[in-house]
C-alpha cells in the first residue's frame, strides 16, 4: 500500500472513530446522570446499588477514602437520604459542567469520565445555593452490556463564596 492510500484510508477512519468517541460519551454521560439522579434526584440507595460494582472505590480530597466497596457506598448514600427525611441534613443538586465533559475509553474495562461540576443546597421555597465546586475523575465499567461505575477520584474542591468551608 502507497503512502498516500495509507492516509486516505486513515482520513476516511477519522469520522467513524470520532462517531465511536461520540457514542462512548453519550453512553458514560448517560450512566453518569442516571446515578446522580438517584442520589441527589430521587435519593434512592435501591435504584443506586446496580450502578456501582462490587470493589467500588471513593476517592475524596477532602475526606480521605469515603468507601471501600459498593454495598458500604450504597448505605452511606442510604444513610444520607435518612437524614434528609429527618431533617438533619439538607438535599442537594450537583450540576455538571457540560462544557468540562470528556470521556476517553480504557481498553477491556470500560471508560474514564473526567470533569468539573457544582453542588447546590436545595431548600423548598428558596433558590438553590451554591456549595462547592470540584473536579472529577470516574472510571466505568462495562459490565454485562452495563455502565457501572468502579472508582471515583473526587478532587478541588472550592467552597462556594460566602459558605464556611467544610473539612
């Protein structure tokens, strides 16, 4: 093969695989809101428990090591929509950054997601007010056709101005 056939097939590549970037992301980004929505949305441990896997590891800047597997992240998320109910601890919004978005596949794993986003008070009959801001790095697995998130690396955050920050 010719040099010059050699890059007008790599050239004629190039859409198909930004089309296969385009779909992972759609995939990821997809999974990525489904699980918030049940954490923050809906506050639903059950819904929870299949979107994460089994050796589920949390990362966090500011609080070391949060969990150590899915079952202890499920029934802290439990435990925080309990406290929620009993109004000893506030709901929350985490806003994505859209524009920060990106997703890069991991060969015979699954896919990083990596970003900024924001979290938010919500309180009825307010507006809601701005937290903190942090970064994110998500690893997924592909599991049995099945986004499951595996690691979580949550990091920088800033309060939000005006707010007391939290350690």
């Amino acid at each position: 093969m010719t040099v010059r056939r050699l890059v007008a097939s790599l050239l004629c590549a190039l859409p198909a695989l930004a089309s296969g970037q385009q779909g992972l992301a759609t995939q990821v980004e997809a999974a990525d809101r489904a699980l918030f929505r049940a954490i923050f949305d809906d506050c639903d441990a059950k819904a929870l428990e299949p979107m994460v896997t089994a050796d589920f590891e949390f990362y966090h800047d500011k609080w070391g090591q949060t969990a150590r597997s899915g079952a202890e992240f499920v029934k802290a998320i439990a435990g925080m929509c309990e406290r929620q109910r009993a109004g000893t601890d506030f709901r929350a919004r985490r806003e994505l950054d859209a524009g920060s978005s990106a997703v890069f596949p991991m060969k015979d794993f699954g896919a990083l997601h990596v970003g900024r986003h924001r979290f938010f008070r919500r309180e009825a009959g307010r507006p809601d007010q701005p937290t903190e801001r942090a970064q994110f790095a998500n690893l997924w697995k592909l599991e049995d056709g099945r986004w499951r998130l595996a690691r979580v690396f949550s990091f920088d955050h800033v309060d939000a101005p005006g707010r007391a920050p939290q350690r």
